[in-house]
C-alpha cells in the first residue's frame, strides 16, 4: 500500500519522499483526493516497457482467414468447468 501524502507535506520532504519512492510509490493528494504517484526511475521505466508492448487491433483490419480461424476455435475440454461459467451451460 503507497504512503498518501499531502502536496504540501511532499514538497517540504521531498527528499524523503524520493528515497521512499526507491521501495513503493508515494501518492500525492491536494485537497483530500489524490493527483498523482510518485515512483522510482526503475518503477516508471518499467511502466513505460510494458506501455510499449501493448497492441491492439481493430477487428475490421483483421483478414478474413483470421477471423474464420478465430470464430471456429474451440475451447479445451480441459477448461469445461470455465466454459460452464462463461455460457452459463
């Protein structure tokens, strides 16, 4: 759980806030709500790599060879009791 802080209290300790950013990110709240976090270079850099590796498609630019192997996949039986849970069968 990150340490929430005031604005006001971050900037009078900011050197203690940046070495608590090394372990856990600090939350920043103004006025009661929180406005940001605090976190390590580490921390954010490994956000930024994880950013990165994320894609998405639109499913129209999708060939038609995709979407007909996508639509006649089958779940393993191994996974019965989920699709149960899924179809509600």
């Amino acid at each position: 759980m990150s340490e929430r802080v005031p604005a006001s209290e971050f900037t009078k300790n900011f050197g203690r806030y940046r070495m608590l950013a090394q372990r856990e990110a600090v939350a920043v709240s103004s006025h009661g709500q929180i406005t940001g976090y605090f976190v390590g270079a580490h921390e954010y850099e490994e956000l930024l790599k994880l950013k990165g590796n994320r894609r998405s498609f639109a499913t129209a630019d999708l060939s038609d060879e995709r979407v007909k192997a996508i639509t006649s996949s089958r779940m393993d039986r191994r996974h019965k009791t989920r699709k149960a849970r899924l179809t509600g069968r």
